[in-house]
C-alpha cells in the first residue's frame, strides 16, 4: 500500500473513512455501488469520474461538493479554506473520540438537511 504521506487528499479521506468503519476498500465500492476494486483504485491515486464522487458522497453520507474539492473537480471556496484551518486549530489536541463526535454530529446535520429538501 502506498504510505499516506503519498496519498492523494481523496486516498487520505477514504483510508480515515474506512479505519473508521471497520470496513475493506471492496465492501465500501461495493456498497457505495461501485465496481468491487473502485476505492482500491482511489486509495492508489486515480481520480474517480464525476458520477463515482456522487456516490460515494451518497455512501459516506458527506456534501458532494467537499469530495468534489478532495478529488480536484471544485476548487474550495476562501470561505472553505478558512473555517478547515480554525477548525484544525481548534481540534489540534483533541482527543479522536471527540473528533469522531464532533464528524458524527456534522453528519446528522447534514442527513438531516438532505432529507428537508
């Protein structure tokens, strides 16, 4: 595998994800509707085609437009750009099972959000 200090953002994005979920590159493409070695291709470097970021958006269960950013076909908005940096700050020393709270509660948000619309 290819060590993450060489990763593309996405590969980097999606090896946290999968860690997180106890999960295999091959259940996620899988279940993201995927062919069976996509994230493998990804975690690898290839970039994934518009409609493949749609999905796993879809399956990770976060806003289309940041995998949009990871993945090169959006750039991120200055706006973007400064509220990662205070949130990193912010998070510097934190504890991962209050990162893993605070990632939890942004993805109810969004959920949620998904579903008013």
């Amino acid at each position: 595998m290819v060590e993450k200090r060489e990763m593309t953002p996405l590969a980097k994005w999606l090896w946290r994800e999968l860690e997180r979920r106890r999960e295999s590159a091959r259940e996620a493409s899988l279940a993201a509707g995927l062919n069976h070695a996509a994230i493998t291709r990804y975690l690898m470097g290839q970039r994934p085609t518009e409609p493949s970021v749609g999905k796993l958006a879809a399956y990770f269960e976060v806003p289309e437009d940041y995998l949009r950013e990871l993945t090169g076909y959006r750039k991120p908005s200055p706006e973007h750009v400064q509220l990662a940096g205070q949130l990193a700050e912010l998070l510097e020393d934190a504890p991962a099972d209050e990162i893993e709270t605070l990632f939890d509660l942004a993805r109810s948000m969004h959920r949620r959000r998904a579903t008013q619309r």
